[in-house]
C-alpha cells in the first residue's frame, strides 16, 4: 500500500491541506474543524481509512 499524498491548494494566502483516498461514484469531504493536522488524522484508527 502506498502512503497517501497531501495535496494543497491555495485560498487567498491560505493553504487549504486535501488528501484524495479510493474511488466511487461520489466525492465525501471531511472537514475536521477550525485547525486541524490531515496527516496525523490517519494515524488515529478512529479516523484512519481503511
């Protein structure tokens, strides 16, 4: 399994993190909160795709 790639793009002088995982016939966002680390999310199992 290869790790997943953090993307970001670029809002104003913000960078917004994105990680895109699997493939179907929808998109699914999730927006953690105010701040947050996207890379640690998946180290929690609670969070972490499987």
């Amino acid at each position: 399994m290869r790790p997943i790639e953090t993307r970001y793009a670029l809002s104003g002088d913000v960078r917004i993190a994105y990680q895109v995982v699997g493939q179907g016939s929808f998109d699914l966002v999730f927006v953690p909160g105010f701040i947050s680390n996207l890379d640690l999310h998946l180290e929690d199992e609670a969070t972490a795709v499987c």
